[in-house]
C-alpha cells in the first residue's frame, strides 16, 4: 500500500497506514479516531508511528500532553478536525564570529538530525543547512557552523556506496578548512559507518565524531541535545581519527568517546547503549571538556587522506546450528567476499568446508570472526578450525563482526589480489585489531 508523503514520514502501515491515507491525515493535525459505539471516540494530534507499535496502532497527543496509542480495525473511522500550521525551525542565515572554532555538521538522517514542530509536538527530519545547524540551541553561539543536509535516510537503508559519499563530504569540509566534523546518524548501523569511515579516511587533519541519539526530541528523555553538544566539543580537540560519541550512562551528564573501529551498539533503547567492545574508551566529555583516558591518534598536521572506493558484493552471516552449506553458497553468489561471525573460537559447521573451499580457490575472500565478539578468534585450537584455515578461510583476530564487513568492503574495492586482502585483514590498520585485550571484557 503506498500511502500519502505525511503518512508515509509518519511510518504508519497496515490498518492503520489505510485508515489514515482515507482520511487524508498528516503528521501534526488533530483527529477524531472512532473505534466502535460503545468505546466512543479519542481526539488528539497526530504523531509519527512509534518504533514499538504495531500496524493497528495510531499515536495521538492528548490535549494534557500525553501520548495515546489507539487501537483501530477495519470498522474504525479517522477524522481530520483541524490542521494548524506547521511551525518549523526559523530559517536563518548561519552566522561567523571570528574566533570561534569552525564545526561542519553532516546530516545522514536518523532521530539525531530531525527536530519538533512545537506547536504540534510532531518531530520532523531536518532538510536543509539551516535546519540541521539550528536542531540544538545555542550551538551556533560558541561555534562557526557549517551544515550540509547530506542524506535523510533510516540507516538500515544505508549501503557502503554511501559510506564514500559521506567520506567524500567529510573530506571536502576538512579541506575547506573545518576544524572538525560532525556526523549526525541512526543508531542501528552506526557502527557500520564509523568503521567504514575509519578505513577510507586512515590520516585526518581533524577529528570525525558520528553521533545519534536513543530517543527522539518529543520525548522529555531525549539524548539528542546532550549527545551532539558532547559531539561538537571532541570535534575541536587535537584528534586525527573517527570516533563515536554517545550517552556513557543513564543520567545526561557523561559522553563516552569510543573509537570507531571497536563500538557496537549493544542495547535497542537504552541511552547508554553503545560500547568499546576489545578496547577501553578513548575518553569521556563532561560540561564541555575533554577527559582523554586511551591512546588516540592526533590530527594529521597535513592534508586529509581518502580512499573512498568500496566493493558492495560483500556478505556477513552468523554461523548457527542446523546452517547448511547452500546458505553459505547463497551468501556468496555473485560476491567476491563473505565474513563469518563464527561461534567460540572462530568455527562454523563443516558441512560448509566444501563451498568455503570452492569459494576461496575462485578467489573470493571469506574472513572469520566471532559471535562472542569479547576475546579473539583462535582457529589453531580445534581440528574444526584447522580445517577451515586449510580450506582458505581468514582469521580475523578480535575484530568486531561489523568492522570486518567495513573493512572487507573496502580492500575488496581498492583491487587488492585475493591473496594481499587476506594478509590485510589479519593486520591493523586503523584500530581494529589487537593482541591484548583489556581484562575482563564484557563485564558491565
């Protein structure tokens, strides 16, 4: 069903989506919703679908403020009973103060680059320069913004050939003379981005700080103001390489920066759900100031480095129990690389030894991770992980599932032989591999 431009920025489908494109309703007016004669009626402006509700679910504001989700059928009537104006974020011309630290801001989408329409209480993406630099007050007062409204996407839509797009924006900014730059995301792939990033942009002239925030801005527990203030603040420090910032606990007083090779999402809603997974932090930012506690690269002192080509024709699967080798087949037709995150040490049933065989003689990369992702995978333990290394598969040490995906994608796309890309992926290049662990991974 496709349904009108509000509904479907909205991201109502099902009953609900229908009721409400034959209403004609969008995001931000008042409706009536009917359910039946004996539950009467509920009336309230319309927000956007929430992540958790299902298809049968319309969410109203109440007039007291509160949200409401209403339960609809086929049976049920929505009404538009009135449609105030949208109030939008001033648009105003982004000012220069000499002095001032000069910041470009890069919108990608997610919940970090949208901003409420007050008046409705609807949040909206933000679209233009102006509105992603003026989403956080004040902002514009202690830096010289700059802004680029470079994607609107849900970053599960994202795929590597954008990852060069935003490098060759990031890059741009730096040459232009930025300070440093900020890149608002969606939370779910960020740590695919931030890695992909790291690789295509090994040697900075400034810090690249990818941002996002847990809850959206209608919501009084919103982490967006607190994650990109802290973003801006790491993003004017002597830093030469990509890093993520988000909340480091529950309250709003404390960002954790995470190096982008070794943070993954480990939470779906909690505001302190990202980690340093393999790695300690970089550091924290607190009030506006910087406290470094891990090693981080400086900037650069020259020009910005890229390496923006990237191979798409990668697959990253984990090995679990009944997968049989035509899964693994699948994953690698038509692809010229496929990551395993493996269980325990670094294994996957050897059923699949043949296809992984083939698939390495053809020259095709298959690298191997773990699913445990604390700890590094050992395949010289076990006569299973022997096999595998005999059949051409590549051990990729302690580097997070996602970050070997990243990495895979763009040594495939530089045109490295076969044989160079597997020796690449058991070297560090920028972070992502180590030999010593702090102790007591995993424990929060």
């Amino acid at each position: 069903m496709r349904l009108n431009e509000e509904a479907t920025e909205g991201g109502y489908v099902g009953i609900a989506g229908k009721l409400l494109m034959a209403a004609g309703a969008k995001v931000g007016e008042v409706l009536e919703v009917s359910r039946d004669a004996d539950s009467g009626s509920d009336r309230g402006l319309l927000m956007p679908h929430h992540e958790f509700s299902g298809e049968d679910i319309i969410v109203l504001k109440l007039p007291n403020g509160y949200n409401v989700g209403v339960q609809v059928d086929e049976a049920s009537e929505v009404k538009v009973v009135e449609s105030p104006e949208r109030v939008a974020v001033p648009v105003q011309e982004i000012p220069h103060k000499d002095g001032l630290p000069d910041l470009a801001i890069i919108g990608t989408g997610g919940t970090i680059a949208s901003y409420v329409d007050y008046r409705t209480g609807a949040v909206h993406p933000a679209l233009t320069a102006e509105e992603l630099a003026f989403s956080v007050p004040g902002l514009a007062d202690v830096y010289n913004l700059r802004a680029e409204a470079l994607l609107s996407a849900h970053s599960e839509d994202l795929k590597p050939g954008h990852w060069a797009q935003i490098a060759r924006s990031v890059k741009a900014h730096l040459d232009d003379g930025a300070d440093g730059v900020v890149v608002g995301h969606g939370t779910d792939t960020m740590g695919y981005t931030a890695a992909a990033l790291a690789f295509m942009l090994p040697e900075l002239s400034g810090p690249v700080v990818l941002v996002g925030s847990q809850r959206s801005s209608d919501r009084p527990s919103s982490d967006a103001v607190e994650n990109l203030s802290d973003a801006c603040t790491v993003a004017t420090q002597d830093l030469g390489e990509v890093v993520v910032v988000m909340h480091g606990g529950h309250s709003d007083e404390t960002g954790t920066i995470h190096r982008a090779t070794r943070v993954r999402k480990l939470h779906t809603s909690a505001r302190n759900a990202f980690r340093s997974v393999n790695a300690e932090p970089l550091g924290t930012v607190c009030c506006g100031k910087v406290d470094w506690t891990g090693d981080h690269r400086p900037r650069s002192g020259g020009a910005t480095v890229m390496d923006d080509r990237v191979e798409d024709g990668v697959s990253l699967i984990m090995a679990y129990p009944g997968i049989e080798a035509d899964i693994i087949a699948a994953a690698l037709e038509g692809r010229q690389g496929l990551v395993i995150a493996g269980t325990g040490l670094g294994h996957i049933t050897m059923r699949v030894l043949d296809v992984i065989r083939t698939a390495t003689e053809e020259g095709k990369v298959v690298a191997m991770t773990s699913q445990c992702l604390w700890g590094a995978v050992n395949m010289n333990v076990y006569s299973n992980g022997r096999d595998l290394l005999r059949a051409g598969i590549t051990p990729a040490g302690d580097t997070l599932p996602e970050t070997a995906f990243a990495k895979l994608c763009c040594l495939l796309g530089r045109d490295h032989p076969p044989e160079e890309v597997r020796m690449l992926m058991a070297v560090d290049m920028v972070g992502e591999l180590s030999e010593r662990r702090p102790i007591g991974g995993g424990d929060r």
